[in-house]
C-alpha cells in the first residue's frame, strides 16, 4: 500500500503508531511487536514527540475534546492527530498507516503482533 508521502513522515507516523502501542500494551505484549520489527527503538525515535505514553492527560482534556469534535473518525487515536499535523500529515491518514502497519506485520509472518497491534490500533 502506498501512501504517497515524505520518508520522514513515513518514518515519524510509523514510529508514533509503535509508541501509541508501547503505551498501550502490556511490557509482554509489546515485546512480541518489537522482536518483529528490527531496531524498533529507532523506529520510536523519529517520532515527532518524546517517547512518552501517548494518553489523555488532564492537561489536554479540553484540547481533546475540541480535537474530537474535529476528528471524530479517529475514536481512540485521536491523541495522534496533532503529532501527524506535526508531520505535515491530515488525520486522516492515521487510518491508513494503521492498514499499511498491520499490513507489514502479516507480510513478515507476524500475525501474532498484528493481532496484538489491531486491539489497540482500532
């Protein structure tokens, strides 16, 4: 699947999905996803944020809630929008890297990790 961007914005939205995962999964479950993709912390690293759980914070209620409204379409990845949008990337391509992210684990053999990246990838 090709998504028509930058490598760095590939980069970068691949390694925010990962750390969406990282936070969002338990320490056994996310090792079954690293072992399937090599150097995954350099993956993480070109995330446009720090590596850090991406999670509702009372500091960004409101921002999420107005975020929400927007990007409704987005559920529980809505907290990624806005470092796409530090991408140069819309929301909307969140859906897609989500396809193209569960689509590389099952060509690699890994369905164990998609499965695992599906139930928090939705």
């Amino acid at each position: 699947m090709e998504l028509g961007i930058a490598q760095e914005q590939a980069q970068g939205g691949a390694g925010l999905l990962l750390q969406w995962a990282q936070s969002h999964l338990t320490a056994d479950q996310f090792q079954v996803v690293a072992d399937a993709i090599p150097a995954i912390s350099d993956v993480i690293g070109k995330s446009p944020i720090p590596a850090a759980p991406l999670q509702r914070t009372p500091s960004l209620l409101g921002w999420l809630a107005w975020f929400k409204q927007l990007c409704s379409r987005l559920g529980s990845l809505a907290p990624l929008a806005g470092p796409f949008r530090q991408l140069g990337l819309p929301p909307s391509k969140v859906e897609l890297f989500v396809a193209v992210l569960l689509e590389y684990f099952r060509d690699q053999g890994s369905p164990e990790a998609a499965l695992l990246l599906k139930r928090v990838l939705p």
